[in-house]
C-alpha cells in the first residue's frame, strides 16, 4: 500500500500523541487544562502562548505540550506507562525551554538578576493502576542523585496527576476534554487484549463518536488518530514484550538492554555526550563522529547546568 503525505508526516522525524494533538494545537483546550490543574479562570485564550520544542531528541514522543500563562511556563505530558526518570526528562526539556526564551546569553552574566517563569511541570498519567493508585503523586530529581545532597538543595520536581476512572473527578469536571480524552484511552487499553490492534482503534473511535466522546475532533482527525495511536499503543506494547524478556533473565539490567535493541542511536544519551565533551571532544568533532547536532546542543546546555 503506497504511503501518503499524512503518512509520512505523522512518522518522519517524530511520534506525534493525540495528547499533543488536542492540547497542543487548540488554545482553549489547553487553557481550560492549565485553569483545572490550577484552580483559576482565564478565559482569554490569547492569554497563552504556546513554547512546545520541536525536535527535541530526547524525548522519543512528541506528547509534550508547553505554554507559558501569566508568567508561569508549563509542561503537561501524557503517559500510559510509569516511568520514574520523568523530573529528568523535565529538567532537560526545561533546559532548552530557557535557553529559547533567554535568548541572549550575555544576560546571564549580568549584575542585575534574570527573571524566568515559574516551572510547573506536570504528567498526566493512566496507566497501570498497580505502579500508581494514588491520584498524585511527586517525583523528585534528587531521588536519581547517586549521594545525598542534603534537604531542598538541587531539587526539580514533576507532578503525576491520575486521570485512570474515578480519579481526579474535579479536574475532569473542569476540563472536560482531559475527560473524554481518558474515555478514549481507556476504551483502546479495554479492548486491546482481546483483538488486533487496528481493529481496537477502530472500535474505540466508533464508540466515541457514538456516545459523543471528542466527536468533532475524531470526526475531523479520524485517519490521523488511528495512525498515531497504531504508532503510540504498538510500539509500547512491543516494549513490554522486551521488558518481561528481561525479568525472565533475572537481569535488572536486562530490562534496559532489551529497550535498547528497539532504539539504535537513541542509545547514545546526553550524559555520555557531555562525558566526550569534558574528554576535550568539540561539538565540531562529535557531530563528524556521526552525532546529531540536536543531541550535542542539547548536552552543551546541559553541561552547563551541572
């Protein structure tokens, strides 16, 4: 079957989310997100403005919607899996964020001091209820720190909001599209043991229309919602096959080398890029060795931070 441009635009250089979809190109969905979350009431959705990176090579989905509102810069993702690296992965992506929205760096090394936004990041997670019952939970940076740093020093924090049922009602009541969007997901995880894949799309969208569930923006996006969910739902379903592979080693490291067979030269992660650099590498240099230009920007700015 010949691929179309939709196709390739979907799977080219990133995994787009229906997440990112709905919240990062539709202001007032984002917005009425940021009042639940927040307990306020803009309704101007000029009021935000959008800051999402694109291509950040870090993060394997682009399921990151970032905005700024009233001197505040957020980060909302979604996640179906419990992942506990999350206040890394933030901390990098907050890195770039700044350095955008910074500009000029000579104003760092200025005597007057430089006012950013205020950070809120947030994960909305449905996953497995057995890695998370509670309807939040905080992540914390200083967990990953190999010694002990002391109390409140160094610290980067992200937020676990649960939207599985019955969790978080009020953000749900006040974002009804956060909502429908969890009805959507939970329908596709409820079947998906139990038919193909595609087939289970299929349904899911079907059923939603029907019962009112994000039915304009399926309407309209049908075809694209399936080949992003395909891509999303596919490709985590393959990594757990890997990581049960690595229990029945008996291996803990065995987990993550079954990830990295799926993941080529996503293996060479940013801090062994920062290791070459303080080795004396240049940027010049690793990008000739075969590195991605975006990977060594990126662990420059890093490098910087540490």
């Amino acid at each position: 079957m010949t691929k179309t441009n939709d196709d390739i635009h979907v799977n080219k250089k990133y995994k787009d989310t229906v997440f990112r979809k709905l919240f990062g190109e539709n202001k007032e969905n984002a917005l009425s997100l940021y009042n639940a979350v927040n307990h306020t009431s803009y309704t101007n959705p000029d009021d935000l403005e959008y800051t999402t990176l694109e291509d950040v090579i870090y993060m394997k989905y682009k399921n990151d919607v970032s905005f700024l509102v009233d001197k505040t810069l957020s980060l909302y993702e979604h996640q179906s899996s419990y992942n506990p690296n999350m206040p890394l992965r933030g901390f990098l992506y907050y890195a770039d964020l700044y350095r955008k929205l910074i500009h000029r760096s000579e104003r760092l090394y200025s005597k007057h001091l430089l006012k950013i936004p205020r950070p809120h990041y947030i994960v909305f997670y449905n996953g497995s209820e057995k890695d998370m019952a509670e309807e939040r939970r905080t992540l914390r940076l200083s967990d990953a720190f190999e010694t002990d740093t002391g109390t409140g020093e160094y610290e980067w924090t992200a937020t676990m909001i649960n939207i599985n049922s019955g969790k978080n009602q009020s953000i749900m009541d006040s974002c009804h599209v956060l909502y429908e969007y969890a009805v959507f997901v939970a329908k596709i995880k409820r079947y998906r043991d139990s038919m193909e894949l595609k087939e289970v799309i299929d349904l899911a969208v079907r059923e939603c229309i029907e019962e009112n569930i994000l039915r304009d923006f399926l309407e309209q996006h049908r075809r694209e919602v399936c080949d992003m969910c395909l891509t999303e739902f596919d490709e985590k379903k393959y990594e757990d096959v890997l990581r049960e592979e690595g229990r029945e080693e008996g291996l803990a490291e065995g987990i993550e080398k079954g990830l990295a067979k799926g993941r080529s030269e996503e293996r060479k992660t940013l801090l062994e890029i920062v290791q070459k650099l303080k080795e004396g590498k240049t940027p010049e240099q690793l990008v000739a060795d075969g590195m991605e230009k975006e990977s060594v920007d990126s662990a420059i700015t890093l490098r910087k931070l540490l």
